[in-house]
C-alpha cells in the first residue's frame, strides 16, 4: 500500500491533483489543511465539494466546529490513527493540504512539551499590551525559521511558539525534526509550485471567485455561530479581513484586496517551509495530467 503526500502553497493545484491520484490508486484522501477541518468554513478554504470529490472519500474535513481549537498533537493523534487503519485496510492514503507543520506531524515524531499556563498566560498578557507586530518580531530574533512559518495574525501560534522558547530554552523549530522520515519511512512527498507571477495571478483570481460564490455570506453566518470567538478558526485567510468589514470597520473592496495580499504573503511562507524538506520531490508547472503522469511514474 502507498502513503503519499501532496503539499505546496495555495492556489498550486493540490487538491486536484489529489482526487486524480487517489482515483488512480483507489486511495482515499486525508486533509492537511488547518482550517478544512472546520464545518462551515467551505468558501474561503477552497473546500472542495462532494461532486469535485468524485466519490473520493475525504477524511479530516469537516470534523470541528468553529468554536473548537485545532491543534497540532490532536491532528497528529487523529490522523495517523486514519492512516494506520486505512492501510490495515489494504487502502493506499493520499495526505493533500498546504499546512506544513500538520504535515510534518504525520511523519515524524514533533517533540513540543506540554504548555506552561502560568508562561502562557504571561506571554498572553504580554501581547494583549504591545500588539501582535511587537510579539512577532520578538519570535524572528528568537527564531527566524519559526517567524517565517507563523504568520503575525495568527497570534495564538506565535504566543505557543515563544512559550515553547521559553520552556525549553531552545528555539522552536529546534523542535522539528529534518532528517528522514521516523512514523513512515516508505511515504513518498511531491510538492507542487508555480512561478511567482503566475501564482499571484490565481490566488487573486482564486479570491475573486470566492467572492462571487458568496463567501462575505458565509463569514456573516459563522459570525451568528461565534466565529469572532473562536480561537484559531478566526485566524483564517480571508475571515477577519471580512468580518472586519462587516462590522464597517473597513470597506468590502479594502477586505477582498487585503484578502489577496495576506494569501500572497502565506503562499511564500508556506514555499519556504516546505523548500527545506529535501524529501519532496518537486513537480513542476504543468498540467494536471502531466503532473498526474509524473507522480505515478515516481511511485512505481
């Protein structure tokens, strides 16, 4: 049976090419994607629907509700149990998605120690008062590595990455390892990516599209659900951009280009987390089938 990994930035092309290969294995998928793993939030995470599935089942997607936190260890827990039971199964497993670290959680063994909650808490008070640039830059010189992989809105994963400093005196990424598969030595990694400009180009037309599909209609629904509240689904792309104009903070086009502009600047943070892992082999631009075709000729 197969372990296979598609990873790359967003807008790459991953999902698709999932459905593709899993179809040719008779595989199943499992979500590598943070925020796919909330009910709801469909639009802006470009879940893809049950008829773009093409009776693939997905597993991992659509399994917490938004008020719920999605973590790390409980991502590795839940979805190496999914992985060791489908190939118990006699099932070959494609892993799809673009968060890198849930993807280093399958495969190898992450070593973080348990939180601290009077560091936490002193950390959380600490950024309640200088602002989340303030924390952020903090983490760079602590640990560029990390600052480059967490994204300053995303305040509770900085927060976890400074506590995680403090507790262990060493930087947080110190705690990835890089070396050679330790959970599934025989999982074979390909990483999709497109030039620059040509990634620009979809994730903008990307966000335009979820526009006219109504995504400012799903993030008012969520909000009626306690999407402010939420922990770590608010911390989506997009979501806070349109909740803050919803709440006429600022105007619906300052929202969608603002909405571009972070996705933009995720899509090279996530290019530079997974160009480190030399264990992905790299497709080029290229159409699906071509991609499709390559993929398969690299497992066989």
């Amino acid at each position: 049976m197969s372990l296979i990994i598609i990873c790359g930035a967003t807008a790459t092309g991953k999902s698709d090419l999932a459905v593709a290969v899993a179809k040719k294995l008779n595989a199943e998928i499992i979500n590598a994607d943070s925020m796919q793993v909330y009910k709801g939030m469909d639009i802006g995470t470009a879940k893809l629907s049950v008829e773009e599935r093409q009776g693939v089942p997905h597993h991992l997607i659509d399994v917490l509700d938004i008020n719920e936190e999605a973590n790390v260890s409980w991502y590795q827990n839940l979805a190496r149990k999914t992985i060791d039971e489908l190939i118990k199964d006699g099932k070959s497993v494609v892993v799809v998605g673009g968060t890198g670290l849930y993807i280093k959680a399958i495969l190898d063994d992450l070593n973080f120690p348990d939180t601290d909650p009077e560091v936490r808490q002193k950390i959380t008070d600490e950024a309640e008062k200088v602002g989340n640039d303030v924390m952020h830059e903090r983490l760079a010189k602590l640990d560029p590595a990390a600052a480059v992989a967490i994204p300053k809105e995303n305040i509770r994963r900085v927060i976890r990455a400074l506590e995680v400093i403090e507790l262990t005196g060493k930087p947080f990424t110190a705690n990835l390892p890089r070396q050679a598969s330790s959970k599934y030595p025989d999982a074979k990694q390909f990483g999709l990516v497109l030039d620059r400009e040509n990634l620009d180009a979809k994730i903008d037309k990307r966000v335009e599209n979820m526009w006219a599909k109504g995504f400012a209609r799903e993030v008012s629904m969520l909000m009626t659900k306690g999407l402010e509240e939420a922990t770590t689904a608010k911390m989506a792309l997009g979501y806070k951009q349109i909740m803050d104009y919803l709440n006429g903070e600022c105007t619906e086009e300052f929202a969608k280009e603002e909405t571009k502009r972070v996705s933009r600047a995720y899509a090279r943070r996530q290019e530079t987390w997974f160009s480190r892992d030399d264990r992905i082999n790299w497709l080029a631009p290229d159409t699906l089938t071509a991609r499709l075709e390559k993929l398969l000729v690299s497992i066989n």
